[in-house]
C-alpha cells in the first residue's frame, strides 16, 4: 500500500511541470484562421516561446500593431532560426489562430518569408523553399 502511494505520489510531482506549460487550445481559437500579409515590427527570440510585433495595414491605410507567438523556441532554433530570421521591416505572409481573449493577439501557423525565402509551418520539422513565380 505504501509502495503505491509513493509510486503516485512521484508520477503527480513529475508530471507538474508538464501541466503548467498551456495548451495553444486554451489561449487561441484553433477552429478560426486568419491569413494576413504583415510588416514585422520587432522579433523576440525568448523561451518557452517567441513573439513577435507586427503591423497590419488595413484599406484606409491604417496600422494596427499586433502580436503573434510562435512554437517553442528550441523547436524553431532546430529549424535555423536566430535573433536576426524576422528583422524589422520583412513583409511576411502569416497564418495564425486569433485569441478569443485579444483580438490583436495571435498563435503563428505558418509564415511566408520571402526576403530568406522560405516557409514555416507550426509543428512541421523543416523549412520549405518558396516556389519561384
């Protein structure tokens, strides 16, 4: 009897960590996807996950600076990028769940980069190269 409550016991605390960490579900509307062409503002390479500031450009030429986060940052460095792969003033094509909670706030699915030319998609384990028109 001992035995197993201790086996538990150590299962739960080991497991704690895991629990803390959120689930993109929670925080972002994984059912709604908006694809918009973005200029980046700036790129913050940080753990657990990175952000960056973009401005959207609306029809009457209005800026609206918004924020997407982006997968885990070991997972990204593994792909190749650094603190200098989305630099001030890239055009990037995004793909993004918006947030229920901020309607300037959004979690990256992919992102066309045309200045380093390639394309990232959420949870794919490579870039891809963008096809010439």
């Amino acid at each position: 009897m001992i035995l197993r409550f201790t086996f538990i016991l150590l299962i739960t605390a080991l497991s704690a960590p895991a629990l803390s960490h959120h689930w993109v579900s929670e925080d972002y509307n994984e059912h709604s996807l908006v694809t918009v062409e973005v200029v980046v503002q700036a790129f913050r390479f940080i753990n657990p996950h990175p952000f960056v500031s973009v401005v959207l450009q609306d029809s009457d030429d209005l800026t609206d600076v918004w924020t997407l986060e982006m997968d885990n940052r070991w997972e990204l460095a593994a792909l190749g990028f650094t603190e200098e792969t989305l630099s001030p003033g890239d055009l990037i094509q995004i793909s993004a769940n918006p947030s229920p909670y901020d309607n300037r706030a959004l979690y990256v699915r992919s992102i066309e980069h045309p200045r380093l030319n390639f394309r990232y998609e959420h949870n794919v384990r490579q870039l891809f190269e963008l096809e010439s028109e």
